[in-house]
C-alpha cells in the first residue's frame, strides 16, 4: 500500500482546512490511518488516529475539538478536517498506516506505523 497526503496550503487563524490521505493498492479500511505532523526544528508529534475495524478515534489534546477524521471508502482515502487552526498548527502533516489497532485514548508513536505518505505543508498566519 502506497500512501498519497495532500491539501496542505496557507491559510489564516481561524480557517479551515482539509488534507486527505489518498490509498493505493490495498484497501485502506483495512488499515489503521494516522495523522501526524512536524514543524521546523521540532520532532514529529502525533496528530489523530482512526483504527480500523471499528473506527475508534483519538486526537492529541492540542488539536481535540478542532479536528476530525472521516474516512471515504468510494475513494480509498481518509480525511483530516482541521477547524479553528492557529499558528501553531503550522507544520508538515504526514499520514501514515498500519495493520495495529488503537484503544481509545492511546497515542501512538511514528514507531507504531509502517508506511507513510509523503508530507503535506500547511501554514497558518495570525
């Protein structure tokens, strides 16, 4: 399975956003979908998670509540919508997936995740 994120772009505080995270050879619903992201000179921090076979997920506490994930199975492709961004959220988003599935409330590591797509960029102004 190769993975294809991308919708990054600029926007202001406030704005919204949606990245997808587009699949090819495998379907994705068989595969749990992460979300991470890195901005200059920081590690790389996760962002969500959603599990497959069941569909549990969980977000970081710094983007609870502004963010979701939905997947769209039509197009083997799963989406984080990003609301009510700031600056902070500036960074690279990566997605990434994995055969392991997540308990609600645990955050996984990059570790936890076999393949990834390449990064998409988004920028935040204030």
């Amino acid at each position: 399975v190769q993975l294809q994120a991308f919708g990054g772009g600029l926007v202001q505080a406030g704005d919204s956003l949606r990245l997808s995270c587009a699949a090819s050879g495998g379907r994705f619903s068989l595969y749990t979908a992460g979300w991470f992201r890195q901005a200059p000179g920081k590690e790389r921090e996760f962002v969500g998670v959603n599990s497959w076979s069941g569909g549990i997920t969980t977000f970081a506490d710094s983007v609870k509540g502004r963010f979701t994930m939905f997947r769209d199975t039509a197009k083997n492709t799963v989406v984080l919508q990003m609301n009510s961004l700031k600056p902070e959220d500036t960074a690279g988003y990566f997605c990434a997936a994995t055969r392991r599935r997540f308990a609600s409330g645990v955050f996984p590591n990059r570790n936890d995740f076999d393949l990834w797509g390449q990064g998409t960029e988004v920028t935040v102004s204030s």
